[in-house]
C-alpha cells in the first residue's frame, strides 16, 4: 500500500468510490438526524425516520470497511492537528453506529427505544458533526496551500469531486423522502355533521342539552376518536388496553340498560335529547352526528363498540363544573 504522503496517492485516495459512498451515507444520515431531533413531528419526519434508519443499517458495513482501511492507512502519520481530529471523527462515528444499531434493534423488535442510548447517539452526532468539519476543511485548506502547480491542481479537483457526489448524494435521498412524503395519503376524515342534522338548540350548540362540545364547534370523524385495539397491539399499553376492554367505560355505549333509556327518551322527547346523554356514554357517536331525527339507532358502530374510548379520554382539553360531561374535546391529529 502506497503511503499517503505521495501525492497519486493521495489523490487516489479522495477519488475512491467507497469514500464516496460513505460520504454520500454519513452527509444525509448527519442531515436527516438533525431534523428528526430538531423539526416538529410531520409526516416527511417520519418517513425521513424510516429511511435514516434503512440507509443507517446499509451503511455500517461500507463504513467499517473503509474506516479500518483509513486508520491502516495513516495510523504511522504524527499527531498533528488533523490526525487528531481524524481519532475524535473515528470514535464520534463509531459511537453513532453502535448506539444506531441498538436503536434499531429496540425500535423494531422491543416496544420502545431506552433513553441512554438515544442520548449518546444524539450526542455522538453533534460530535462528529463538529469533529468531521474541522478534519475535512484542514485537509482542503491544506491542498489549497500547495499552489498551482499540476498535482496540487488535481489534488484540488479530486477533493471538489468528491464534494459534489457527497453534496448529490445526499440530496437524491433528501428527494426520496420528498416524493415518499408526496405519495403519502392519509385517511380522510369527514368532520362535517350530516345536512339533515338538528339544530333544535340552535347552530352554535350543536351538540345541546349535552354540555360536552368540540374545540371547533363542528363534527369530528369517529374514526379519530376510536382505534383502542391499537394501544394494545402495539404493545406499548397492553396492560391498560386489557383492562380497558373489559371496563365500564369500553361498554358504556352498548350496554343495554343505556340502550334502553336511550331508545325511551328519544321515543318521548326526540332524539336530540339523547345527546345529554351521549357526553358520558357514546361521545364517539355524540360528536359524529348520530344523535339526531334520522338515526334509528342513535349511534355509530364504532361509538357503540368502544364507548369512552381510549382517545376519547385523552383528548379532552378542558373542563369545568356546570354539570355531567361539561368539556371541550379536541380532534387528535393523525
């Protein structure tokens, strides 16, 4: 192996395509972890999660590869400011793919990711971020310094080459995650009571004589206050999931004493009256619309089925002591 003192070699080494693929790798896993650690939660997040940590798995074994070929390579150099950093780079690196692929493992086969090993990949991050550039730009700057003649010259095109495959690179998969983000479609939700709906206590209390009333004044889907089954079978609340299914609050909507009285008070008063009801016991069905002249049977297969949901409980946003289920609920976003 040529030492790196020579100049082909030098240039050899910054024209080489597994230094190119690790570039490309490590610059769009640096930028896609700063957003997710840093940006709001979105869907282009959390497809950026999805691929950070698909192109994390793909690259650690190039990585190693060429990590161990460079440490060979410049092992013997003196401990001069860019060797060293080139150390503080190698160990902020080695500490990111150790604590990536522990999260990975965690993510995928446990049902949540442990707090220490997040933070030292969070921290490993910012440390090669800060150990990588001042390694790089002194090698740059370095070559610059070398003048104009021939091979300082191909020095200087070999490094801006391999900055512009790392720079393409990077943005081919930034664009991946743009068109995933595109392509996604989300459920659409209908958050419009039904145009035959009664206002009997007037527009602006449309869920009256209940007290119970949404942050927007309108409908929310009942598929946004259901889908109890899935705190469950993620595994991340099973405990609570079980005794939720087997609790008042899961049959409050289709046990059949409510069921009964339901069905007498609209017979007698209408069946906008249930709705007083409903804030307690079929807020899924109440904020849907279903308590109203047309429905037969004053509710929704989902609110008859899960009652006080799981989301129902957890997405109330105030309360107050006028009476039974005086609250305001606010529609979760997906």
């Amino acid at each position: 192996m040529k030492h790196p003192a020579d100049n082909s070699a030098k240039i050899a080494e910054w024209q080489r395509r597994l230094l190119t693929c690790v570039a490309a790798l490590f610059a769009f896993e640096l930028l896609s972890g700063l957003s997710i650690y840093l940006l709001p939660f979105s869907v282009p997040n959390q497809v950026t999660v999805v691929l950070h940590t698909g192109l994390g798995l793909v690259c650690v074994a190039p990585y190693i590869w060429y990590q161990l070929r460079h440490w060979r390579l410049y092992r013997a150099r003196h401990l001069t400011h860019v060797v060293l950093t080139g150390y503080f780079s190698m160990v902020a690196a080695v500490a990111v793919v150790i604590s990536g692929l522990v999260l990975s493992y965690q993510a995928i086969f446990t049902t949540r990711i442990g707090y220490g090993w997040d933070l030292v990949h969070i921290i490993g991050t910012f440390a090669l971020l800060a150990s990588v550039l001042p390694h790089v730009l002194s090698l740059v700057y370095y070559a610059r310094r070398g003048g104009t003649t021939e091979g300082a010259a191909q020095l200087q095109h070999a490094q801006r080459l391999l900055g512009r495959r790392t720079l393409y690179g990077a943005a081919l998969f930034g664009a991946v995650v743009a068109v995933l983000s595109y392509a996604y479609r989300p459920v659409t939700l209908n958050n419009r009571l039904p145009a035959d709906y009664s206002y009997v206590y007037g527009p602006d209390r449309p869920f009256a004589p209940s007290l119970a009333r949404t942050n927007t004044a309108q409908a929310f889907d009942p598929r946004s206050l259901s889908g109890s089954k899935t705190c469950g079978e993620a595994g991340c609340h099973q405990q609570i999931y079980e005794e939720w299914s087997v609790s008042a609050h899961r049959y409050a909507a289709m046990d059949l004493g409510f069921r009964a009285i339901q069905t007498s008070m609209g017979e007698q008063n209408g069946p906008e009256s249930t709705r007083y009801c409903a804030g307690c016991h079929d807020p899924i069905s109440l904020f849907a619309g279903a308590k109203n002249l047309y429905r037969e049977d004053l509710t929704t297969a989902v609110g008859r089925d899960e009652g006080v949901s799981c989301i129902a409980c957890h997405a109330i946003r105030q309360t107050d002591v006028k009476g039974n289920a005086s609250y305001v609920i606010a529609q979760p976003a997906r």
